[in-house]
C-alpha cells in the first residue's frame, strides 16, 4: 500500500514527544487551523501542533475580538479539524470566559477532550489560572499557557499591545511562568514578548515555550494561518510573514514555513521586539 501524498514518516505527535523535542534543541512547528481541509495541508506538511484557535473569531467569523467565540463555536471547528489529523497534535482553545471556575474548566475542557478529540487545551492567564491548570492536569487534560499579550483580555489591555517590556512586569511574567510549570502546565505560548526576556523565559523552563512576536529562541513557533497566506484582516501583525507570496500555492507555503522554523530563519529580526 502507498504511503498518501505528502505524508508524513513520522509518527503522531504527542505531549512527550514534544518535550523531546525541546530536549533535542528541535524547533516546533504550530499553526493554527480551523476546518478540515486547511488542517489536511498542515497534518501533510508535518506541523506538529495546530491549533484550533479563538483567532476564528476574527478571521472567520469576521469580529474585532475573540471575544464573541462561544464553546459551542470551539467544539464544532475542533471537530472538523480533528477528522484529518494524523500525525499533528490538536490544541483547543478555551474561550473567553469558559473557564472562570475549576468546575467550568473541568467540563469544557472535557467536552474538547472527549467530544472534538482535542490532545490539549490551550487558556489564557498567569499565576491567577494556576489551580485551575492543576486541576485540569490532574484530571488528565494536557494543559497549553498562555502569557503576554493575552486577546481574551484586549481590552483590559488597553489594545493589542507589546507585554513585559517594564522590569517590574518581566520579573513578574518570568515568575509566572515557572508558577504555571509548577502547576503542570505542558506547553506555553508566549505572546508578543521582548526577545531577550522570552529567550529568558525559554531557558528557565523546562516544557516548551512557543513563541508568537517572541523571540527565536523560543523552542517553538506559532502563527495564524490565515496570516501566512495574505488573507489577514486589516493590519498585518508585525511578527508574522506572507509566505504565499513568495511561493504561490498553499501547500507550498505552509511547507515553506515548517522549513524556516525549523532551520531558525523564522522569525527574523523584523518579527520581534525589543
């Protein structure tokens, strides 16, 4: 029997096998993914996490914000993305407020888990989420972090804005960070992020950091998808890059980013912050 199309020879993803890979000084590969057929192209060019973002809310949905995606909105698109993973690893979103409790957690994340097939839930927050990261670990849901720039709480913010650029907040972030470890924490996101302390926060941990306008010595990389391929709406994010342009078909594109992340080409100096 053949192998299909561009299929891959190695074997699915898994928690493990990405704290591995932060072992080996291997770079991951994640991209976001919101229907089947978009997450086929990802699956096919070994990405090794994609996740099923609130970002659909915006790209797809057409908001200004994450905020409006609901759970219901979650389960379905997971569900779609999820029939044609079989070598990445699928991360869900939790959404703005489906995880204000232990309780909620527990039963929206299990519905990612035992419904949409999702490996790993991915919520927003510092050490204010660490029992509910405990929580969750303990029940068996892998657990993504997610520090900086946190969309959920935009408008808190004041804006899309760069975090931790203060002494003050880089101290308090780096502790964060190794409070949600602490917790169980498996993966976290680091999110438009001064370089040197995300490759600080990188260094002091040991589960992978992925990083987004971070830095490239994180030990993984993230983007939206839609923003490679030159479809974002309105402004083009700073840390992200066309790669369509420069190859000419989605797949080619897609492959094109899984090579520069790998190799360290991405991100460059103009994706990240000082």
């Amino acid at each position: 029997m053949s192998a299909r199309p561009g299929s891959s020879k190695q074997s699915k993803i898994t928690v493990r096998s990405l704290h591995e890979k932060k072992q080996a000084g291997e770079k991951i590969v994640c991209l976001t993914a919101y229907d089947a057929s978009f997450a086929r192209v990802l699956d096919q060019a070994d990405v090794d996490v994609v996740l099923v973002g609130d970002s659909l809310g915006m790209v797809v949905q057409g908001h200004e914000t994450t905020l409006p995606v609901t759970v219901e909105d979650m389960l379905y698109h997971s569900q779609m993305v999820a029939k044609s993973l079989s070598h990445s690893l699928m991360i869900v979103d939790m959404p703005f407020l489906s995880y204000t409790s232990v309780e909620a957690a527990l039963e929206n994340a299990g519905l990612f888990m035992k419904e949409a097939g999702a490996q790993m839930v991915k919520l927003e927050g510092g050490a204010d989420q660490a029992d509910i990261v405990s929580a969750l670990v303990q029940h068996g849901i892998p657990v993504c972090a997610h520090l900086g720039l946190q969309p959920q709480k935009v408008h808190k913010l004041g804006g899309y804005r760069v975090q931790g650029r203060e002494a003050s907040a880089a101290e308090a972030m780096l502790e964060e960070a190794q409070i949600l470890e602490q917790a169980g924490a498996d993966l976290i996101v680091l999110e438009c992020v001064p370089s040197e302390l995300a490759e600080k926060i990188t260094k002091a941990l040991s589960i992978p950091v992925i990083g987004i306008g971070a830095s490239a010595a994180c030990d993984g990389q993230i983007l939206v998808l839609y923003d490679i391929l030159g479809l974002s709406m309105g402004r083009v994010p700073k840390f992200s890059h066309n790669f369509l342009s420069e190859t000419g078909s989605i797949q080619a594109a897609v492959s094109a980013y899984v090579a520069a992340v790998k190799s360290g080409e991405f991100p460059g100096a103009d994706h990240v912050f000082s």
